[in-house]
C-alpha cells in the first residue's frame, strides 16, 4: 500500500474507533447526546445498551482497518471499507441524516478508490 491510502485508511480506521467511543461510553453524555441529536438524557439511558453494541461493531471495523494496514493485504482492506461504506450508506438512509453519508461513508469510498486504483 502507498503512503497516502495507508494514510486515509487510518483515518477511516480512527474515525471508527472514535465512533467506539462515543457509542460505548459517552452516549449519554452532553457530548454523546449532542453528537447523535438524541431526544432527552433519558432516551439516552433507555438506549445506552443499543449504542454500546454499535460501538463494539465500530471496534471490529477499526480492528478489521489496522489489521489490513499491518498485513498489507488490500483484499481485507477492501473488505472492511466496504462494510464502512455500506453501514454508512445504510445509516444515512435510516436515519435520514445525509450529513451520516458524508462523514462515515465518503472518506471510506476515497480509501477504497485509492486502494483499487493504486
């Protein structure tokens, strides 16, 4: 892998780990609640289970990322930024937040382009 698509994969691979986090511990926090447009710290807390388990998918879409990194293997890395592009695809519709798509799926489609064309 070239210098600049290990870069981007890092990138999408910290903006994960960073969707962990929010998702795993700081979901009912003014930052989590703000971050994500809940309704009341209340939905946060009856919802709190729920996001930790998407945080723990965003783990293993960081840990999927880094591995590939480390093993220079661009089949994985194609694997992994597909299932980034497709939870952002699917989460931008979902939600009907198309900021959602720009965030999650986009810097992943860039990543995959340069991986494939590199």
């Amino acid at each position: 892998m070239e210098i600049i698509t290990i870069i981007l994969v890092g990138l999408v691979a910290l903006e994960h780990f960073y969707f962990l986090i929010l998702e795993m511990f700081l979901w009912t926090t003014p930052k989590g609640i703000k971050t994500f447009g809940l309704k009341s710290k209340a939905y946060a807390e009856e919802t709190k289970v729920l996001a930790a388990n998407q945080g723990l998918y965003n783990g293993f879409l960081t840990a999927g990322l880094i591995w590939s990194i480390v093993l220079k293997n661009n089949e994985i890395t194609i694997f992994f930024l597909s299932c980034v592009i497709i939870a952002g695809i699917y989460g931008a519709y979902s939600t009907k937040k198309i900021r959602l798509f720009y965030v999650q799926a986009v810097p992943a489609i860039l990543a995959l382009l340069l991986v494939v064309f590199s």
